[in-house]
C-alpha cells in the first residue's frame, strides 16, 4: 500500500513554554492531479505550512495551494525548505515570495528538513502563530468526515475532525458454551446527517503516525473512528456525525472530487474480466475518487470505464492493479468528459469517444469541450518555448509577466485558457523536455467552451475498431488520421488478402494506408507455352483475393494495441 498517493495524518505532542501541546498535522500530495486532497484537508484545518524549495523558488503549485489557503482563511506559515543544498539561495527566493504572494519577509523560516536546521523553529511557529480550533468539549458531538481508508476486517475507517463534544469507543466480545452470547458495554452511537444511518462506535484512535487506540477522542482532535461501516460509499467526505438523539447543525461540506480523464480498463485475457472487476472494486476501497462503469468492446471485450483525477492518478491506479493485484491489462486512451447541446437545451455529458454523436446527427446544437486555466512558471530563457508549446496546443488568452525582475535568473509566470483533452495528452512531457525540467505546470477547472469536435473511427477493410475511436479538434482532423493510419499499418501483419486501413469522420475518409497481401508466385511451375496461361492463373489468383477479402476477418492483435494505446495522438 506504499504506492497510494493521497494525504497522509499524523498527531505528536510537542513540549513548549513548560507546557504540552498536541499537532494534528495532515501532510498533501503536491501534484495538480491531487490537488482535491488539499482542498479538503485545508477544511480540516486551522494552519498550513507553505513550503518553498530553496533553490526551485516559487512553483505553479505553490501560488494555488496559496490562494486556496487564503481563501479559507487559513493561517499560513511560509518555509524555506533545502537551504543546505549548493545551489540554495534562500535570500533571492524570499525575495521572490514577498513579491509574488505578498508576504513578509521576517515570517520566513528558514529549514533544511535533511539537517534538521530550523525545524524546531517550525514546530515552534506552529503553536506560537495558528490559533487553536474553537472547540467546546461540553458541547454536542459534532465531527467532520475529512477522510475515510478500507480494511479488511473493520470495514471502513473514517478520519473525524472533532468540532465539539466527545465521542468514546464501546467494547465488544463473545463468550463460548453451548451457544455464542454477543455482550457490548455502553459505547457512543453516532449518526451520520448526510444517510441518516446509525452505527456503533467500536474503535477511536490517534495517527501517531501508526494506528494507537485511544478510549475517547475529545473536542478539537483529529483521530480515525471505526464504526462498523461496512461500504466506502456510505463514507461522504464533509459529512457530520452527531451522537444518537443529539442532533445538531450540519457543517458545510466540500465539493466532491470530479473525474478530469476518462479511460477503458480491460484484461488481455477476457475470461479474467471477474478477476478485473474484483480487483477494481477492491481498489476503489481505498481511492474513493475513482469512478467505474462497465463497459463492453467489439475489439477488446469486457470492461471498465474508469474516471480518473488526472493522468498520474491513472498511472497510479494502473500500477497498483499491477503489482498488488498481478492484473495484466490494456487501458485506452485517456479522454476527457464533453458536453453535448441538442434541441431544446438538452445537455448529455459524454465521456466515450464511441458515444460521441456523428457530425450529421442534426439534434446537435454545439458541442463544448472542459478548459482549465494553466499557469506555467519557467526560466526567462524558456519564456518563447513556452508561448509556442501553449500555441500548438490550441492556448488562448496567453499573458505573461516576471517573477522577480531584478535577478540575473529572473522566471516569468505564464498564463494561459486550454483545452483539458491537449493537457492529458503528452503536453507535460514536452513542457519538461522543452524547459529542460525546469518548469513547473498547474491547472484548474475553467469551465466549458464550444469548440469545432469530431469523432474520428479507425477502420480496418470498413470495419470500426471502438476501442481506437477518438475525438479530435478541426484542425488536427488530417494530421491525426495520418499518424494513426501509419501506427497501424506497423503493427498489423500481413494478410493473404489487402487490408485498408483508414481514419474516418462520418463517411468521409481522412487519411488511408493500405497493406498489401501476401502473394503466392502462382506461375512459378509454369515452363513455357502462350502468355495466356500465365495471365489465367494470376486472374484466378486476383478472383480468390477479392472473395478472401470479403469473407476475411482481421484481428488486431494484443501486442498491437499496447503499442498503438501508450499516447493519444501523437501531436
């Protein structure tokens, strides 16, 4: 389980000024993909640390993490962390801080997590600096679900920030004889405002940062709770719990996680489709931000539709059926969830490039594709790199300005509208390749936004291969018809018979290869005689393709499309 990404809680006590304090700290992933982990650990708290690399300086990811700590009313501590490295230059970054996030340089601690410099300064500005929850011990039971994990044999255990009151475990048992006598002593009954469900309380804790049992968890701790919840979906992240017969106010919650990409999960071998649907149903146990449906293909069988956070959350969620599963799989390529118009302001989210609608289906109005607003922080050299990436990649409203203008390494922050569908693609790899890794890349939802879509199909002698259908913009149409129709004449052996291969948008073909067919020198036995004899046994040989042709089924091999299925498109 060493390979979830997701946030992670810890409680420790800290002795200060003669006195004892207890930290509940929760520590987030740092990727745009997981950035709803953030946004809901933010909720569960009074205080964050902003870290800053010393020598890296400000990234994207930093100014979202910021802006959203500061719109919840956080308190932030800022931190300049790797001081130790050779390359550090803690003073330029400070800089660089006030000037982008506006913060004063003599909050600034200086660390290096590595040596352990100015890390008690942390610890110390943790309790000196954010004010401790307004909690009331003598109050209702009021806690707030921040977070909730699966086990195996307590079913699922939810994270409770506790708001007010106290919630305490019961004990359960059994006694053998002639019969088994179930007894359980008088333990808090807790009910959820979000189901109305009851449960019993039979476990609370601390993170420290191992699972430690407690006996009761009191106002303003942070500690998991086991429940006897026997189903994740019953866990709703942001809901209040309350003790039986003492309802309260339920808190605001927080907006659920939305899938961002979309992909097809489907076993090599289809009789292990079981086994794969297990596996996926164990896995989301535990990553409750994934969404499934089944789905069927004519090339690829039975399968899932998986809705991902992002591409590294589906990397990660591919691994993970890998390794702790031994799934062997094939997963289509990532696409993303459109909007589709008809008459009369009906609206269809499409989230399968084979659902998308023909581009005669006259009930279609318009189609609007997801946008997010892109913010890219790179090396002035990088600045013109980056313009013309974001321009290939259909950017729109492209501004930029500089960071820290009085430094000889001065960065410009570049910002820019995008298309979802061009970022899931291989767009973060060539931002990396053309920086030299030295850009930093965030993302958030913009909204939707027509756009000129088409469904391209890929086909084999007219037959359409689903699993390789795909939704690509008006200017791409050629440029990708070619691309997929030269990928798949590499990969598809030859037959005893021609196979055309072609990238279609409705009736009309976009781009064409052909695979010419294995021939048998019919006349090689022939010594002699009239011309016509030859041309007799080549007309047949032509008859017989023709007939083979039309009879002939070709299957794409496995090998085929783990090849074909590593990127989109290719552009």
């Amino acid at each position: 389980m060493n390979n979830i990404v997701k946030a992670q809680t810890a409680s420790m006590l800290m002795e200060h000024s003669n006195k004892t304090y207890l930290l509940n700290l929760i520590d987030t992933p740092g990727h745009v993909d997981f950035s709803w982990e953030v946004l809901r650990s933010l909720t569960a708290c009074q205080g964050a640390l902003l870290l800053v690399d010393a020598s890296q300086g400000v990234q994207a990811q930093t100014l979202s993490v910021y802006h959203a700590a500061k719109e919840r009313g956080v308190k932030i501590i800022p931190v300049v962390n790797k001081i130790d490295l050779p390359a550090a230059d803690p003073e330029r970054i400070i800089a660089q801080m006030s000037a982008t996030l506006e913060i004063d340089p003599s909050e600034v601690i200086r660390v290096s997590a590595k040596t352990g410099i100015g890390v008690s300064n942390v610890l110390q500005a943790i309790v000196d600096r954010i004010p401790p929850p307004k909690a009331l011990p003598d109050q209702k039971l009021k806690g707030l679900l921040f977070d909730s994990s699966y086990d195996r044999y307590r079913g699922v255990i939810s994270l409770f920030s506790l708001q007010d009151g106290q919630i305490k475990k019961g004990m359960f048992g059994s006694v053998r004889g002639l019969q088994l006598h179930s007894y359980k002593s008088s333990g808090d009954k807790i009910i959820s405002c979000h189901t109305k469900k009851r449960y019993d309380v039979i476990e609370v804790g601390v993170m420290n940062p191992e699972e430690t049992p407690v006996g009761t968890l009191y106002a303003g701790q942070v500690g998991y709770v086991a429940c006897n919840m026997k189903q994740s979906s019953e866990a709703h992240i942001g809901d209040t719990f309350y003790r039986m017969g003492e309802p309260v106010e339920p808190m605001p919650g927080f907006k659920q996680s939305k899938a961002m990409v979309y992909a097809g999960v489907f076993p090599v071998d289809s009789n292990d489709f079981p086994k794969l649907e297990e596996s996926i149903a164990r896995l989301t146990l535990t990553d409750r931000s994934v969404s499934v449906q089944r789905e069927s293909s004519a090339a690829l069988g039975q399968g899932c539709r998986l809705g991902f956070l992002g591409t590294l959350h589906m990397d990660v969620f591919r691994q993970r059926l890998e390794d702790e599963y031994d799934a062997n799989v094939i997963i289509t390529s990532p696409s993303v969830p459109y909007e589709i118009v008809y008459r009369g302001n009906k609206i269809r989210h499409v989230s399968n490039p084979v659902d998308f609608p023909d581009p005669h289906d006259h009930m279609v109005i318009e189609v609007r594709e997801p946008m997010v607003r892109a913010t890219i922080i790179v090396p002035d050299e990088y600045l013109g790199d980056m313009m013309d990436l974001v321009s290939a990649h259909r950017g729109a409203d492209i501004e930029h300005k500089y960071l820290d203008t009085g430094s000889t390494a001065a960065r410009a922050m570049l910002t820019s509208t995008l298309p979802l569908s061009e970022v899931v693609t291989d767009f973060f790899d060539k931002l990396k390749q053309r920086s030299s890794g030295f850009a930093s890349f965030d993302y958030e939802d913009a909204g939707y936004m027509q756009s000129d879509l088409y469904k391209m199909m890929l086909q084999l002698n007219g037959k359409p291969i689903d699993a390789l259908a795909m939704v690509v913009h008006k200017s791409n149409v050629q440029k990708v018809g070619r691309i997929w129709t030269k990928k798949l004449k590499e990969v598809i052996p030859r037959q005893l018979f021609e196979v055309a291969i072609q990238a279609t948008i409705g009736s009309k073909v976009q781009a064409r290869e052909t695979i010419s067919a294995i021939r048998k020198d019919v006349t090689a036995g022939l010594y002699g005689g009239h011309y016509e004899r030859k041309l007799k046994h080549l007309e047949r040989q032509r008859e017989s393709k023709k007939k083979m042709k039309k009879v002939g089924n070709i299957e794409l091999p496995q090998e085929a499309f783990y090849d074909i299925l590593r990127t989109k498109q290719g552009n």
